[in-house]
C-alpha cells in the first residue's frame, strides 16, 4: 500500500541524459594559471575549472522541452512565428503591453536608461548590481541604493531582506526633485545584496510612494520565480497562490521590467523589455534597432527565443522551484557548520561568503573577497566571483583614493540544473580546507584595472 508522506530529502527533479566531462588539475597547474590571468578569474579558461561556480547567468542544463523547441526555431528576419511564441510566452508569464527581446540583460538595461535617463538624473534601487549601475552612470545619472538596514547585515536573520526602505526613497525624491528622478527600480532578488527577496508588501509600499510623485517602477526581474516562491515560502497569505499568480501580482504594481533571460528564463543567451507605456516602447525600439537588430529578433537567433518561450514556463514548476532554493540552502547551512560567516539566510540563486569576517587580518584596501576567491580556485579548481570593493569600490578620479563597499562578498552561484549533491559535496570539502588555513591567506592589490566595470578585466597581484 502506497502513502503520501512527504520525506525530509529534496531530490533533483530531473534526470540527466547529456554528460560532459570535467578535467581534474594539479594545485601547481592552478598555480600557473591563476598567474597567467593576473589573478582575475574571468581570465581563467573554462577547460581549466573544475566546478564553476563564477555566475549562474547562461550556464544552467535545457530541459528537453527546450531541445525540442530549438528545432522549432525560424529565422525569419521580420514577424517570425519564433517570436510571437516568444511574445505570448512572456506576456503570459508578466502580463505587459509591450515586449522587446534583447541579446542579454545588459542590453536592455542599455536601452532602458538611454531612453529614460540623462545626465544629472539619480535611479534609486534597493541595490543595483553591477552593470546596472554602469549602465546608469554611463548616462552621467547617479545610481543609489536604497535597501533596508537588514540588508546591510550579513549575519542578521530577516525573510525579506532585499526590500528597499521606503522612508529613504520619499527623503530622496523630496531632497532632490522628482523631476530628477525618471524612474525607480527594484531586483528581484536582490543579487549584489546576496540573493535576498523582495516581499510584496515591500512592492506595494514603494509603488505608493512613487504614485504621489508620478515615478514609474521597473523591476530587474532576472530572478523573478525566485523571488516569488520566497513570497508563498515566508510572506503571510501567499501560501496557497500559485507561483503564477504571485508573479502576476507582482508585475501589476509595475510600469515594466529589464530581464536577462540567462537566469530564470531557464536559457543560454536572451533578454528582454517590458513596458505598458506605447510611447516609450516605440523609441526603445527605435533604439533596439540600432545595435540590437529588428525588433521581432533583438540579437538572438529564433532558437534562442524559443528556449526562452519554454523557459519562463518551466522556471514557474515549484518542484524545480522546491529543488533550486534546497540547492543554495544545503551549501549555505554546511558551510556554517564548517565555520564560515556568510549572508543569511542563503539566497536563491547563490550563497555569499563573508569575506571581511572570516578573513579580518587583510583590510579592504587588499580585498578580502578577491583574496578568498583565488585561494578557493588554487585549492581545489573552484570559481567563484568576489562582490566586494572590486566590483563596488569607488575610486575618485582626481585624487585615486578609493571608498571601500559596504561589504565584501565572495558568491558561490549555482547553475541551474547542473550539478549533483556530490558535486556540492566536494566544494565544501575544499571550503573546509580553505577555512582550516584562513589565517594564511594573502591581500590582492590591483596593477590595470578600466574606467567601468573593472571586475572583469582588471589585473591583481599578491599584496
């Protein structure tokens, strides 16, 4: 006789039916190539990382759904019928009047804040993250963070931490003018924040405010399922509503959205805009075209528009839902078993180690979050990406001084669909023997680094 009890495991909701394979090196291989790259991680080829944990944007597993649709995929260059289920896939999904495919996030938000923004404006999120803001200061606006002051606390327990504080949000479009505010926006999750949701009830509040003063509200939805299941997981009243509905919810307080399709539309390479506003759609097209492409492509080959059509389906399923946020939590929980301080409660998409707490003898000005990431790579073959004063420090330009971020992070993201319980297994053991010699580790200092976004391409050395 069979019974409905529920146990306590969390299974991967898939089966795998590709393998690649992965390479094992030597620590003096990773030596060597940790010093070729300048001790940048974006520098070491792919072939020679063991477990990548560097982002989990484009490098998630397609489901067979997606497969099967690539075979679908038409590559009119106008009205393709690629796009249209492209279209209706997202509008289903987030419910706006016009949808712009886009080759990747980052093109969106390009589009987005050149068509809204100008020099001297300021866009308000709970935390922007990084190309996000270069995108916005590349307009010569100012970005500011605004998230609440649980946010700001690593350690500090508290189900919504990615909200945006709302009393600080009216103080600075009464400050500054809302004339110099042309719109506001929030990241669902809060990714530079470590992975935290947003909650509705944050939405709704922040969509008052910016009502009185006629601000519209865009959301950075790359992580919108996520942020939804947290809402039926821990805000009251939810718990019943389908993953669907909540984001339909959600979507409803918005004017529109920039999304990078690489995260939860589940697919390999693709974004887009969503607007309700006729007038500002047909100047992003206008733009789109441009750089991007027509408008019924974007950038992207009608595959890939099809594997996103299947994508934010799929990413709605709240078994692969139950599954992905039981990934990130297994890691974060048995690293703080090991000893290691990281942002709690992990997140959906990563788990972020804090890097000032486990690391106090390197100070920010020797970056501990690039510190902690190298020795991860050179101890077991593990890449990581450092959210820190690297990736958010402000340097002036006149005097060279640099004001540190406000914490420095170290995330471990995880693909979608991608790795086994082994694989996770085995970056904790090599977790365990980085915090076992902690005290040994080495500052970084920066040798080349550019104006914008400098993560990706600057160059360290041993301090």
């Amino acid at each position: 006789m069979t019974s409905d009890k529920s146990f306590r495991t969390v299974i991967e909701p898939f089966i795998i039916k590709s393998v690649e394979p992965l390479r094992l090196t030597t620590r003096g291989e990773r030596k060597k190539y940790l010093q070729e790259a300048h001790y940048n991680l974006f520098k070491i080829k792919a072939q020679h990382v063991l477990i990548d944990l560097l982002t989990d944007s484009g490098t998630g597993a397609m489901s067979t759904e997606q497969w099967a649709a690539l075979m679908r995929g038409d590559e009119s260059y106008a009205g393709s019928p690629s796009f249209q289920r492209f279209e209706n896939s997202v509008k289903d999904v987030f419910g706006f009047k016009y949808v712009i495919p886009t080759h990747q996030g980052r093109a969106a938000e390009r589009i987005l804040f050149s068509t809204m923004c100008k020099k001297g404006d300021i866009v308000p999120n709970n935390t922007h993250f990084d190309t996000t803001r270069a995108n916005v200061e590349y307009r010569g606006a100012m970005a500011v963070d605004l998230v609440v002051e649980e946010g700001k606390d690593p350690q500090k327990i508290y189900p919504f931490k990615g909200n945006m504080d709302v009393r600080q949000l009216r103080s600075l479009i009464e400050k500054e003018g809302a004339e110099k505010v042309p719109l506001c926006m929030l990241t669902i999750t809060n990714n530079s924040g470590g992975g935290q949701p947003v909650s509705m009830e944050n939405i709704k509040e922040v969509k008052k405010v910016l009502e009185e003063y006629n601000i519209p509200l865009y959301f950075d939805a790359a992580r919108f399922a996520e942020n939804a299941y947290f809402i039926k997981l821990r805000e009251g009243g939810y718990q019943d509503i389908s993953v669907k509905d909540i984001v339909r919810e959600m979507m409803s307080y918005a004017d529109g959205c920039t999304m990078s399709a690489k995260k939860d539309g589940l697919a390999n390479i693709g974004g887009f805009i969503c607007t309700n506003d006729s007038a500002l759609a047909q100047q992003e097209k206008d733009l789109l075209i441009l750089t991007e492409g027509y408008p019924t492509y974007g950038g992207l080959a009608g595959r890939d528009l099809e594997a996103i059509a299947v994508g934010l389906q799929e990413v709605l399923e709240e078994d692969y839902l139950r599954y992905r946020l039981a990934e990130a939590k297994y890691l974060g929980e048995r690293l703080i078993e090991i000893g290691y301080p990281i942002v709690q409660p992990p997140g959906g998409h990563a788990v972020y180690l804090d890097a000032k707490t486990l690391l106090p003898h390197i100070p920010q000005s020797q970056y501990p979050g690039q510190a902690l990431s190298v020795e991860l790579y050179l101890a077991g073959g593990i890449r990581t990406v450092e959210i820190g004063s690297v990736m958010f420090g402000k340097v002036n330009p006149k005097t060279k001084e640099e004001t540190p971020a406000a914490m420095e992070l170290v995330r471990l993201a995880l693909p979608r669909r991608t790795h086994t319980q082994s694989h996770i297994d085995y970056v904790l053991e090599v977790a365990k023997d980085v915090y076992n010699n902690r005290e040994k580790i080495k500052g970084m200092k920066i040798t080349a680094q550019p104006q914008f976004l400098r993560h990706f391409t600057a160059k360290f050395d041993q301090a």
